[in-house]
C-alpha cells in the first residue's frame, strides 16, 4: 500500500469547485466559510501580564477571559488568543518565514498612532501613505516585539 497525501490547499480547491457545481449539499460549503470568518489569531507571549496590561490597557481590547498560560480578547467576530510560555526573541530585522504580524483597521491612523505613542509604544513606522494599496499604515510592536500594524482606507 504507497502512502498518498493530499495538500489542503488542494482539498479546500476541490470542495469549493465542487460546491460551485452543485455536487455538495449547501451546508458543507457554509462550514467551511463559518470557519474562515471566525478566526483566532494566537499569539506567543514571554510575560501574560505585560502582555495583557498591553492589549488591554493600553490598545483597549475588551478581555474576554485571563489565565496565566491562556487569555482572550474579542474583537468583533474574531479573538485574539495570548499563549504563555513564549521565549523573548531577539530583535531582527529580517523577514522569516512563519511569522506573523496582527493588522487592525482604524478610522482615524493618525490619531491612534499619537495615542500610542503617548503611551510609550515602540514605533517601527509612523503613518505613512501607501498609493498602491489605497491607505495610510502605521506599525509599531508589542511588549514581545511583535509587529502590529494600523491602516486607514484612504481614496485615491
């Protein structure tokens, strides 16, 4: 018997065409948008209570739940999940792969972005205008060094 793998790309590719083509009942292809809409977004933390006193005080996340190895925040349909028992890691500058960066949308960029300031965050880049993309960005980073970025829709 040879050992046969399918990739998930893959897998998600054929249950959408097939859904398309009726082949499916409705219900499974509904699953599986439910899930992509509902997203928990994990992040390792070196110390839960600077990180909490971070996202909460200081960014304003409403907290839903807090442990010493597992706390949780609501923002709008998706949480936002601190991990404990995080290694600090050195800053760098290079781009690996596998990282990750938490981005929310704002109404105002620049006024969050003073806001954060004020309260001693460490910036990585003000506000800035990005044509290409139709926004202004802000970036600056968490207690653990993690890039958070801020955007403002703006038009052209």
């Amino acid at each position: 018997m040879s050992d046969f793998t399918i990739s998930p790309c893959w897998l998600l590719k054929y249950v959408v065409a097939l859904c398309e083509e009726g082949n499916t009942p409705k219900r499974e292809y509904a699953t599986i948008i439910v899930v992509m809409q509902n997203m928990i977004t994990m992040v390792m933390v070196s110390d839960m209570d600077r990180s909490v006193r971070f996202y909460r005080d200081t960014l304003g996340l409403k907290l839903r739940f807090q442990s010493p190895d597992w706390t949780e925040f609501d923002i709008n349909s998706s949480t936002l999940a601190l991990h404990g028992g995080g290694v600090p890691s050195p800053p760098d500058k290079e781009r690996y792969a596998g990282r990750a960066s938490i981005g929310f949308n704002v109404e105002n960029v620049d006024k969050v972005f003073e806001e954060l300031k004020s309260k001693g965050v460490r910036v990585v880049m003000p506000p800035t205008q990005r044509p290409a993309e139709s926004i202004r960005l802000a970036v600056v980073l968490d207690p653990d060094g993690l890039p958070l970025s801020f955007s403002q829709t703006v038009s052209h």
